[in-house]
C-alpha cells in the first residue's frame, strides 16, 4: 500500500459549491487533470479552470433529466480497480485511474423540511453520487474522497506540503467520514420512507466515544458520546480542572443544569444522587449558595452544585478549601462561567471538577430511554404548571406565584413521589426547605420534606414559617392533608384530577389550609 | 402512476440464496425475462431456468476481481428512467426498462465477526448491490425491488393474483426496505471504519413506533420503538388482556422482571415508582406473592407485580376481585405463562393490563441513557458480589449465603442511597421486609427500612428477628452502624471499600454485629 499518493486525476461534481474554486486551483497547480459534471463545470470554466466534460470520460450522454450522470463502467472502473493487481486488466480496458473524488450529497432532511410530495421527494434522492463515494471510499487504499467542503483547506495544504500527494492516514480518515455521510444520508430517507408507508421508525447517531474510567458501579464499564449532528450538546460541557467526569457525574451535572436553567436571580441548585437536595434563589449569588447548601447541609457534601450565573470570588469562599476544620467538599461546581479570581481560589483544590455549560446544550425537545431494545421516547417536561387554581382559601398574590414556580421547577427534578417544601427568608429569597424524595408512598415523603424543614428551620412545627408544600403528583386521600395540618404546613400545591379531589378540598377546609391546583403531573423515575 | 405494474424483466443477483429458484420459477412462469450475474446464474442454470448473462446488457465483462459486474450506463439507466416522461430517450439510447431487482447484502456485521486486517474487510464492501438497490428503490413508482429473501413467497402469491403484476403499495413498502437495508449496511461499515481510525462511534435503529397515551404525565407525548435487528426485545411483551402499556409501566415492567428474572424457586416482586417495595421467594407461588404483598401492602396497591414461574389461580385468588371491600388494585400482572383458569379470573378486572415476558427480553448487554444529545452507554449491573467476606462475626452458612444474594439482588433495584432488610420467614421463605429508596443520606433510607420492616413485622426492634439489612454503597461513617445496631440490626451486608472502613468494622465489633462486604457497589439512579 502506498502511502502518499499522488492525485494525477481528480472527478468534481458538488451540491454545495462552497470553497470549490480554491480547491479546483490547487488541484490545477499541481497539475491534476480535473472531470466534472453540468452545474459544477460552469463555475469552473467560468473562473477560467479546465476541465474535461464528464460525458467525455463516460462515453454516455447526461440522461432522463439528470438522473443519470456519472454512473457508467468507466467511471466506477476508474475509481474501484486495484491500483497493483488490477493494473494491467485497467489498461486493456482503458481505464483511468480517478484519484481524487470530491462530491457531496445535499442534506435530505432539508429537502424533507420543503414538505413535497413523494413524488418530488424521490426526485431528490441522489443514486450517483452515493455511488462514486462509496467506490472512492471502499479504494482509499488509492484514492482520496472529500464530502464535505470543511475539509479542502487541510487537503490543499497537504497537497502543497506532500507536491500533489494525500497520506494514506488522511485517506483513511475521508474514508470514514463518507460511509459515515451515505449511512447518514440513506438513514434519512429510510426513516421518511417508512413514514410513507406507516412506520414510525427512529435513527441515531452517536460520535467521538469517550471511554468513562466505569459506570454507575466500578464493575460496569461505560462510554459517553455525542449526537452526531446535533448543533449542541453537554457533551460539549467544558471541564476547566479536575479529573475527568465520571458516568454518575454527567447524570447528576445534567439534573443540576436543568433546575438552575429555569431560575430567575442569582440561582444555585446541589444535587446529590440525582436529586435536588437544596436550592435557592437571591439577589446576591453567595446568598444563593449559602441558602442552597441550608437545604441539607449533611447530603450537599460531595454534592453537585451548579449556578445559573457566572460564579465570582465571594461564592466561593463559601466552601472554605482554607479552614482545614470548615472545609466543604464538593465533586463538581458548574455555571456559565467563572471569574479569574474564582476560578484561582477553586483550583487549589485538586480533585473538584469546575465546569462550565450553557442554556443550548439542554435544548433538545425530546428525552429518551432505552430498555432492552426498545426505545422510549417523550416531549420533555419543560412546562411549571397549566393554571394557578386556588380550590380552597384566599386568593394568592403575585409574590407567592413566583415561589410556587420556584417550587414547580424543583419538584419537577425530584425523583416520585417527591414532596418539596419552600419558603421566602426574611430577606425574601426563594429557598427550598425540605424534600421527600423516591418513595413508593406518597406520605412518607411528606414525612421526609417535613421533618428536614423543620430541622433546617430550627422549629418544632413548620405553623407560621410560610412554608409551600408541593407535591409532583395529587393527593389521593385525606391523609395527605392530616399529615400536612399536623406539621403546620398552610399552603399546599399539587396538580389536582384525583377522583377524590372533593374530599381533599374539603379536608383542606376544615384546617383551613391553602389548596392550589398546578394542572400538571411531574412523575420523574 | 400505474397501480399494477407487470413485470416483464428482472435482474436477479442475490448472495443470500435462499428461496431463489420458487422466485425465479414463478417469473419464468409468467414470462419474465431473467437478466443475472454469476453465482446466481449459475444456480438459474443448474435448475435450468434461462436467463440473460448481465455482460450482454451491459456490454461490459465482468472485472477488477468482480469489484464491476453490474454498474453501468445500461443497468442503471434501466433501473432508473422516469417510463413516462423519459421513454422516448430512453428508446433512442436503446434502454429496456428492468421492472425487478432482486439483490441482497450480505451482513457487513458477520465479515466484521471474522475479525479480518483492513484490506480484507475493504474487499467486502459491495459497490453494486446498493447501487442497484438504490436506483430500483427510487424510481418505485415503476420498479419492485426484492431485498430480503423472506419477501419472495407473498410477491410470488401477488405475481399469481395479479397476472404479473405487483401493486404500487407493495411497491413502496418494498422500497422502504430496500433503504433501510442500504441505511444498515453503511451504518454498519461507517461504525467499523470509525474504529480504524480511532474514532469510537454508535448507530442505533429503532422501529415499529407505537404512540402512547402520554409520556411519563399527560403533557409530554411519547412513544416507544423496537430495535430494529435485535433477536428479542421488551418490546415483544405480550400484552394478553388490558389497556395498552403507558411510559410508566414499560418502566417499572423493566424494573420488575429484571428483579424476578434473578429469582430462585417461585419469585415475586412488586414495583411501585421503579422501585421494588415488595419481594419474596416461596416453593409456593400463592404464599410469595402473599409475603411480597406484605413487604409494602399500603404502596403495593397500584402496583406492577411481576412473577418468574407461569401463574397458577389459586395465586391470583390472592387479589379478592370478587370481594368488594378486600379487593386489591393491582396495575400490571406479568409472568412467563398464565393457566387459563388464573386468565379467566384475572380477566374479570377490566383495567388490569396481564403480561407476559421471556427471560430473553432481557438479554441486552448495555444500558443506554441519552441525556441532551448525548450518549451514556454502560455494561449491566448484573454481577450482585465479587465476595462474601465476614469482616467481622461469626463464618456465615449456606443458607445465610442464599438470603445475602437474594438481598442483593433486590438492592441493585432500588434507586440509591439504596438499603434493604430481609429475612427468612418462619418457614424459611426469602423475604423483603423494609426498604429505604432515593435518599441523599443513606441514613434516611435505613430509617426508612427499618420502620417499615419494624411495621411489617410488628416489633419495636429488629433483635432477634433474623434481619439483615444491605446497603448499596459503604458505609461512610460509623453512624451508620450505630443506627443499625438501635433498630436491632446483627447482620449487615455491604460492599466495603471505605477509607474508614476500619472504623466501621471496629464499631460494628462492639456491637456484636456481624459484617459481611459483599465488593460490589449497586448505585441506580
């Protein structure tokens, strides 16, 4: 095998015309003589390139509209033949070599997003270029196949370094980009195809496998990979310092971005096994985490803390990496960013993770699951509430709609049953007191949430604290409520829909609590 | 577009010779011209059915090795030309249309499986099948294409009712295939020339969608696929009577039968909230699920139940559906079989949804999460101890040994900090009596354990009653232990492999409390 490899015969016919011309030069500097087919031609001869018609090589005129342009024994002959064991059979037969092919495929689910017909549809599925890609690509033992105009700048400077010569590292790697360009290409039209006939079928892709050190457990091995063509993704997270994240890292990363997103104010949400164990909102960020931490100040060492604003010196300090006897330990801190100053302070400590995200890399639409070979699919649950119905007591106030949705967006991120408590300091600031978290009943979670609010709050009875009971799913029985009443919550807030909904109300009535149905359901699994 | 269009000419080269010779018999029958290549013709041949070696159409040899054997002007433009608008040229450069391809490829993954150097692998690449595949598939408005041997028998039995003919629809379905097909086999190659160059990349295809009601709450869409190639897969669970499966309940079925398919004797176990609050091992089913019942009876209600032996009546006469005020609500019954009597009984429930499933679901060897356009793959957690070492007591037997696994087999599913207390029953059955779930504090969740399983099994202490209690992770601290050793705990089960677990050994001597580290963590999340 040969390894740099001289291109004397290059074939272009591109969809996307960008970087074109200055490829086409190079390619005439060295002397390379250049095929081409209708619309790509025109640019050339137009910028004075020469070139050689493609129906010359073919002996074939272009035909039926266009669909039939280069596919012919010659030029595939040219592409596929062993440079070595073929050489002489080549000859006889006049063939060529082709050295080079650059050609692309216009992005098929552009022309889905057109919404045609189905005839038109098919129109637009290219059969030729495919087709010199993947001979180009099964030889790259000899030749060298460029999809993508991305790449042109590196190959013409190889060009220039290598006198006209491709590595055979450089063929290897357009190699795998165009199988990996027909398998995208053809993936989508199988799934528009199947939609045509019924089928509802799904797709992925996944790149870039970065191999984790394991899993959840040190007996699994894992990976964590990008979506192929996604815009952004947290793969894409940056990881200033610290050792690289682990599998249950990512995880818990991804539920402490998702509760900060949402926040309004300087926002600070800790996560620990893949709950919230505390969050907070303030006007002033170290408040924010001060107030987070408060929320279970136990479980939120070894935590992950992430912030919804870029994270300064002061914050920070909050963790005490210098007071040996009031150290707080944390695994990851995460934000949008971090001032130098900051970022300093946190580096002193060697094993915390700093990271950094943004808002994009959350916005996929979908969430999904898969479960011994099936897929699940589902809309995210990105929407608080559908209404603020108070079924029972005196009209709530603007303020206590925004510590309600404080509260939604918590609970939301909570595993079910999850009952979350939340309050305003005396400073007014959004805090979550208490949580109840993964349990089979619904009242064990209130006894959770309850018993950690009054902890956290000093007190022996939650009565007076203006503390918001939350609840991901309804009520189904009055106990619920008595439970409630009884550690002195007056102000509750769950979707409501149960049939026994008249019977919570009315229990609500009688202790004179607060009722507020949200509308919707946030079961988390 | 015509309907029923007859086929007069067919290409036929296939590697996967199965069901060829009735396929071609059936064209010969009604007079279709045969064009084929080698191997298949050879095959023609021997059976002595005629055909038209594909040199003369194309006018080219075979060469390069077989690398070109089909792709050519001729053949493709054949394939390919729109038969109303491009007749006439098609006339004049001497196209006959081919209104059949039958080809196929063969599995890339198999010559993968033979682990050959790179060049070898190249060779196998096929150029001109999914050329073909692709032309015929595009212009399916007039051509069928053939891609999978299984599809032969109901185009013949179309053939016969239709005089020839085939119909647009099969046509289409037929062509959906055929880029599925193509869609796999570069998916395949793409993912394996990735690996030569380094890159560690992941396909997925997933099929059959299945809209549900709603996702995991009412505002979220949703639906579920099966993978596309997979031998078996959950999404094969028959559903024998009842609603379709929600979100939720494909969930907490995964959960379910991965706990029960580890089961020895007559297995139960109950799912509420993915997570199991209720498991037993009986020689008698009726007896398991009644132990299982009693593990959690208030969750238990609207649970998943889910059991590893076909299901007897007396076991389902256990939910008093005929009992109005004793009657339990149960959401999902699943099982490898049910008797019919057990179906006829449990029938009479209109909503409950009776399932069954095979061991063989389960048998992917990865967990997938993807989370914001990334991928997290992990191996299973399916080995449940590395060891069974007495850090500190007495050797523990046989019989201890069995209750330790069953133990662990129901803690690596519940959501972590994760604890769980077992017994044996008087009778000697395995028995779930508390269990601590999603808790950031493992000292939550052995409170939660332990009242429960003080409840269940009303006593004020665990002393004396046999208890083990398991922990997914180590123990960080001693108070752990010490608030074991007040609930009356003497055996506790966890992996090990604290720093401090010197200390934790120490107290636990004090205690008089037996240790065993089992060396494996069970975190779920």
């Amino acid at each position: 095998m040969v390894d740099n490899y001289k291109i004397q015969r290059a074939l272009i016919s591109v969809t996307d015309k960008t970087n074109l011309l200055p490829l086409a030069n190079a390619l005439q500097k060295f002397g390379v003589e250049i095929i081409s087919t209708g619309g790509t031609g025109k640019i050339l001869s137009d910028a004075g390139i020469q070139f050689t018609e493609i129906t010359e090589v073919t002996g074939n005129p272009e035909a039926f509209g266009g669909r039939m342009k280069t596919i012919s024994f010659q030029i595939e002959s040219a592409l596929l033949f062993d440079r070595e064991r073929d050489a002489q059979e080549a000859e006889k037969l006049h063939i060529k070599p082709i050295d080079l092919v650059v050609c692309n495929l216009y992005p098929f689910e552009q022309y889905i997003a057109e919404n045609p017909d189905s005839d038109k549809l098919i129109e637009y599925i290219d059969i030729g270029g495919p087709t010199m890609i993947r001979a180009a690509a099964k030889n790259y033992r000899y030749v060298a196949v460029l999809t993508n105009p991305n790449d042109y700048d590196s190959l013409i400077e190889e060009l220039q370094q290598k006198d006209g010569a491709v590595s055979l590292e450089t063929r290897l790697d357009l190699m795998a980009k165009a199988f990996n360009l027909t398998a995208d290409y053809d993936s989508v039209i199988a799934q528009k195809m199947d939609s045509l006939t019924g089928n509802d079928s799904v797709r992925f892709s996944f790149t870039g496998g970065k191999t984790l050190r394991y899993g959840e457990n040190s007996h699994q091995s894992a990976a964590y990979y990008r979506a192929s063509k996604s815009a952004s993704s947290l793969y894409d997270i940056g990881v200033l310092h610290g050792q690289e994240l682990s599998y249950n890292n990512i995880l818990d990363l991804q539920a402490a971005v998702q509760t900060t997103a949402r926040m309004s104010s300087q926002g600070c949400a800790i996560i620990k096994h893949n709950n919230p164990c505390g969050a907070a909102e303030s006007s002033v960020q170290l408040r924010a985490f001060e107030l987070a931490w408060a929320g279970d100040p136990v479980s939120a060492f070894g935590g992950i803390v992430a912030f919804n604003t870029p994270v300064n010196l002061k914050t920070v300090q909050f963790l005490n990496f210098h007071d040996k006897a009031n150290k707080k330990f944390i695994e990851i801190i995460a934000a949008p960013a971090f001032d130098d100053e900051s970022l300093d302070y946190l580096k002193t400590h060697k094993n915390l993770r700093i990271v950094t995200y943004t808002n994009a890399m959350l916005e996929d639409a979908y969430e999904y699951r898969i479960a011994n070979n099936t897929l699940l699919k589902q809309s995210k649950d990105d929407q608080l509430y559908s209404k603020m119905e108070v079924v029972n007591g005196d009209a709530i106030d603007e303020k206590q709609k925004e510590l309600i949705t404080f509260g939604l967006n918590i609970i939301r991120s909570i595993k079910s049953n999850a009952i979350g408590i939340v309050r305003r300091t005396p400073e007014g600031e959004p805090q979550l007191v208490g949580m109840g978290s993964g349990q089979p009943n619904r009242l064990n979670s209130i006894k959770l949430a309850c018993d950690k609010a009054k902890l956290n709050l000093g007190c022996s009875t939650l009565k007076g604290a203006g503390a918001i009971l939350l609840s991901d799913a309804y009520f189904p029985f009055e106990d619920n409520v008595d439970k409630s009443h009884k550690e002195g919550i007056d102000l509750i807030v769950q979707p409501g829909g149960s049939i026994r909904d008249k019977h919570v109300i009315e229990r609500c009535k009688e202790y004179g609590i607060t009722l507020v149905f949200s509308g919707l359901r946030h079961f988390k699994h």
